[in-house]
C-alpha cells in the first residue's frame, strides 16, 4: 500500500504566504533604519576615535599627534579626581536605588490597598527631566541648609549626597517597575510550596523570591550603574562642579565634577586642543563597557532558570 503524504496545514501554508512577501522585501524596509544608524552613530562614533589622535579646534583642521592626548589624560588631576568621584558615587547610588526599589517594588505586590496608585506616584519623578530637577533640588536643599547657616556649593559632601537624593528620587520608580515585573513571574506554587514547608517571610525572601528575581536584578544594576557613570545634566544643574579646591602643586578641581561633565567642560574650556576632550571621552566609553559587561556577566550567572 501506498503511503500518504502528509499534506501542510492551512496555517501552515498561510504562514508560509505571509512570510515569503516579509523575507523578499526586508532588506528594503531595513534599508532606511540601518542609513540612519550608520550616519547618526557608527561614523560619528569612528571619527570620535580619530579625531582622540588629533588636535583641533574643528574637525576639519584635526593634525595626528599619536597618544599624546591620552597620555596628557591619564595625568590630568582633575581627570583622575572625577573617575574616583563618580565611581564612589555610583557604588552608593547602586546600593541605595536598588535596595529602595526592590523593598518598595516587594511591599507594592503584597496585595495592599491602592498600590496602582503608589505606582504611578513613585514613577512620575522618572518623567522629569534632569536639568529640571536639578534646578528644583538645588533651591529644596539650600532652603533646608540655610536654616543651618550654610549653602548646597559651601561644602563637597553636600554636592554629593544632593547628587545621591536626587539620583534615587529619579530612578527608584523606573526601578521598581522592573522590580514588580520580576516578583509577578515567580511561580505561585513555588510560593505555596514554601508556605507548606513552613517557611518565614524572610526564609522565603532569601531562599526563592531573591533568586528568582536575578533577571531584573540585573537588567536594574546595568540600568543605574551606567546611568551613574553617564550623569551629566544633573550634576550640571545641581552643582556645577562646585566647589572649587586647589591641590598642593596649585592645580584646581571642582571637587563635585563627574566624568561627563569633565569631559564636557574639557571640550568647552576655550582650548586650542579638544582632541584632549575627546581622548577623555573614549577613555570614558572604555571604561563604562568594561563595567557593564563585567556587571552583566556576573550577575547573569547567579540568575535562576525558571
């Protein structure tokens, strides 16, 4: 007897209609994406790498002088001061935004009243731009130091912790939206099998919902790791780089200057030279993708698979 053959289905066929027309025209419809992407990020960020090795004023008068930016880099003292303040900077705010997000996005999904509204109210911040907030927390803070004499710029820590407050302000709520998205996918019969193993809250706080929300865990400490080394217009807004100090061999630095807004106040000195700028500025580039990568892969590898 002779077999038969299987004849496709109709979704089957139907699928493989639609799909041949998508295969057939995808290269065009990529086309304009992929110019725009070429044109707005790849040559600018190639000619960025060049124009490190050059000095100039303009693009178009840019004359190679090898390393010499990167080596007038590594020792410029206010360079070196702005990577070991952003980087105790970010270690801090690392800390606090996620602890703060994780505990706010845990309490919000425990079934209490009015949580949809805490929601919103916690996220709002993070639809606040940057340079605008600066500016609204730079007048809350010197409103609450002058009743004790003193002023947000009199002093470094002031300028850092204001940093730190206005960080954790803005992000916590984007934070803690991924934070729920992560607490929502636990399996509930994992849960319930731990309320019949007689395990506490804190048992399993620790034992299953931390481990089971690596995943956002580490989407949130790539998120404000990166955003803490990248902060700029805060920093521009709320401090300025201020105050200023003088180190012992008669060199200034603004003692609250972060690597961006170093970068940016290098470019825009009045310098003969903005290939030293920019020769920062690839440093910087290097520096973040190393952490983030190195961040990524070591927490990806505490993350459960569910």
């Amino acid at each position: 007897m002779k077999k038969k053959k299987n004849k496709p289905s109709a979704a089957a066929v139907n699928g493989h209609l639609v799909s041949r027309p998508i295969q057939r025209w995808f290269p065009l419809f990529m086309l304009p994406t992929f110019l725009a992407f070429c044109i707005g990020f790849i040559w600018p960020f190639i000619q960025g790498i060049w124009l490190s090795f050059c000095e100039f004023t303009i693009p178009q008068d840019a004359q190679f002088v090898g390393l010499k930016n990167y080596i007038k880099a590594f020792q410029d003292t206010g360079f070196r001061y702005s990577f070991v303040y952003t980087a105790g900077f970010a270690v801090v705010s690392i800390i606090a935004i996620n602890v703060l997000a994780f505990t706010v996005a845990y309490l919000l999904t425990q079934n209490i009243k009015g949580a949809n509204i805490f929601r919103t109210v916690f996220f709002m911040p993070n639809l606040i731009g940057g340079i605008v907030l600066g500016y609204i927390w730079s007048m809350i803070f010197d409103g609450i130091l002058k009743k004790y004499g003193t002023f947000l710029l009199a002093d470094t820590k002031y300028g850092f912790w204001g940093l730190v407050i206005l960080m954790c302000w803005q992000q916590i709520g984007y934070m803690m939206i991924i934070y729920i998205a992560g607490l929502q996918s636990i399996p509930e019969d994992m849960m319930e099998a731990a309320k019949i193993d007689g395990a506490s809250k804190w048992q399993t706080l620790w034992k299953i919902t931390i481990p089971n929300v690596m995943s956002s865990i580490t989407i949130c400490v790539f998120l404000t790791l990166t955003n803490s080394f990248k902060l700029f217009d805060q920093n521009l807004a709320l401090t300025g780089g201020a105050p200023v100090a003088f180190q012992s061999d008669g060199s200034m630095i603004n003692t609250t200057e972060m690597l961006a807004l170093n970068i940016y106040s290098t470019f825009y000195a009045g310098s003969s030279n903005r290939g030293f700028a920019q020769a920062k500025a690839v440093l910087f580039f290097i520096l973040v993708a190393v952490l983030a990568l190195a961040q990524l892969r070591f927490t990806r590898d505490k993350e459960v698979q569910q």
